[in-house]
C-alpha cells in the first residue's frame, strides 16, 4: 500500500486511521519526505544506529517540518531570518573566517556565548528538542525552504549538555557551509564549531601552558564546552603538543570521563523557546484552540501536545489577514 502497488478503499482507511490513531488527513498531506542519505539531512551521532530507530527519527523530523511550514505562514519569521549559505571556496578554505564573520552578523558579543539555542532562534532559526530513542546520534539539521533553518537535538537524558552546545554547532556549520555534501565536511563543521563556540583571539589568553586538566575544567563552566572540546582546542591553538595532548586524553579516559564528565562540572541545558511562542502567537492573537492547530498541522489534539512543548508568551507577531488565510 505504501509503494502504491495496493489501493486503499475508504473503508481501510478509517480503519488503519483508527488503529493508528491519526486523522485520515494526515495521509493525504502532500508534502515532500525527505529521506535520511539526501542532502538535505546532516546529523551527528557516534556511531551506527539501527535502521528502525532512523526511521522513526526521519518520521518526525519530516512531521516537524509539516508543522513549522504551516505554523510560520502568519507570522514575522523571515523578517529576523540571518542565515547566509557560504561559498568556503570564495573564503579559501577558511572555515574559522567564516565562524568569525557569522558572529560579527549575529552581533555575538567577544568571549562565550551565553546561550546558542536563543542566538540561532534570534537569527531566525528553529531548535526543537525530542528523544531520538538512542544516545548514539546527538542531532541533525536541515534547511528546506519555505521551512526556516531547522535544528533536532537529542533530548535523551545521557546527553550533555556541553555535548548539545557542541553539536548545535556543528550543525550550524552544516547549514551555512554544505549545501551539497562534500568528503571534509564533518571536519569543516567541527573546526567551524571550534571558532564559533571558542574563538581563537578571545580563547588564546586563557589556554596558556601549562595546560591540565583541573585548569580545563575550571574553563567549562565559562565557555560552556567540554573539558575535551578545551583540550581539543588547546591543541589546534599550539598551546600543547601532540604528546602533551595524547597524554591529557589518557589521563581524562582513565579518570572515566570520555562520554560523561564530572557532574559537579554540568550546566543546565539550553531550551527552545521559538516554535512555543509560534504556537501561543496563533492561540493569543488570532484566537485559535489548540484543535485548531491540530487540525491545521493533520494531527489529533493529544499527539500534537505530545510533538511540542508550550510555554507561555508570545514573541512574534501576526502579521496579516492575508497571511492568516494561507495558514489555514
């Protein structure tokens, strides 16, 4: 039935909609699935995760973008949207360059960034969190328009959140770097992550020798990284050796602290706020119930609820009666 060899009488389908617990209307969507192994998906993870858990994760990710299409019809998104797709040819190669100029445009002040999540949604991007059912892929991203750029990260609960800051970074350098995949692109969306999280002229005066693990770990909390990610960096920035770099990953493997640092070290993990004050911008201005926008988006009320986290307040406005008509 899924490849269109059967055909599906109406009264099959209020059965399989029935038992699958989704209004016959949401088969009926139109919008393209984007499959993962496109080059539109990019994801981070560590390694192989089984093919049912991908199917599941590319599942919603596809509904994600179903709503966030519908849902930004009627607002100002695109007014605060700042992403640029770089060529890194016309920056030969330079990818730290482009980090640099990325914060220059998104007015990010010198030093840490306070908050990544708030600083791509400023800039007109969509963070969503949800458990991708696995530990082993930490986030993807993807950037299909009418869509604005769109970041998943995993929200399961082994994953940190210096690893969540890190890879939101990566994948931003995804987004603006790789339009077509290319062989160097995991590095150049980790050395862009690098410079975007820890750039080099504000990182340089804190690393110098010698360099140890306690003085990385006093440096996590104010840069927000991991102790590894700081070790990394010390290393790309001359301020350790190879040796010195080899001997520090020993000494923080042996301390068990490969996947999971020190608690006392944690920092709270950063929260979307955008696509819940989409949702209560529609629910304030525009006086829609919640069985409105489940309808609007081909879902019942609960798994609609169970998809998006909602907080109060609203940030973006209505913008038109003519806007309001296309979301409906």
């Amino acid at each position: 039935m899924e490849s269109g060899a059967l055909s599906i009488s109406d009264e099959l389908a209020v059965k399989l909609s029935t038992k699958l617990e989704y209004p016959e209307v949401f088969f009926a969507q139109t919008d393209v699935v984007f499959p993962f192994g496109s080059s539109t998906f990019y994801h981070r993870k560590l390694q192989s995760v089984p093919s049912a858990t991908l199917r599941k994760i590319e599942a919603k990710v596809n509904i994600y973008r179903f709503h966030v299409t519908r849902l930004i019809r009627a607002t100002d998104l695109d007014s605060r949207l700042r992403f640029r797709r770089v060529d890194i040819k016309e920056h030969k190669g330079n990818v730290e360059e482009i980090a640099q100029l990325t914060r220059a445009a998104w007015n990010l002040p010198s030093g840490p960034i306070d908050n990544l999540v708030h600083a791509i949604e400023n800039a007109g991007g969509i963070v969503i969190r949800f458990d991708f059912g696995t530990r082993k892929m930490f986030g993807l991203s993807e950037w299909i328009p009418p869509a604005p750029p769109l970041f998943f990260l995993n929200d399961h609960s082994q994953i940190s959140a210096d690893r969540d800051r890190f890879t939101l970074a990566h994948e931003l350098g995804h987004v603006l770097l790789h339009h077509l995949p290319n062989p160097e692109m995991e590095k150049e969306s980790d050395r862009f992550a690098a410079e975007f999280l820890m750039p080099q002229k504000d990182i340089r005066p804190h690393i110098k020798a010698p360099v140890r693990l306690h003085t990385l770990a006093r440096l996590k909390p104010y840069w927000k990284v991991s102790i590894a990610a700081l070790m990394y960096r010390a290393h790309e920035l001359r301020a350790i050796n190879e040796n010195q770099h080899r001997y520090l990953r020993i000494q923080l493997q042996g301390k068990g602290y490969r996947y999971r640092e020190p608690a006392e070290l944690d920092f709270p993990k950063e929260q979307p706020s955008l696509l819940p004050e989409i949702i209560q911008a529609h629910i304030k201005e525009l006086d829609f119930e919640y069985s409105d926008i489940a309808d609007m988006t081909g879902m019942h009320v609960a798994e609609f609820k169970a998809y998006h986290r909602v907080d109060s307040g609203a940030g973006l406005q209505i913008v038109s009666s003519s806007n309001l008509n296309r979301a409906l």
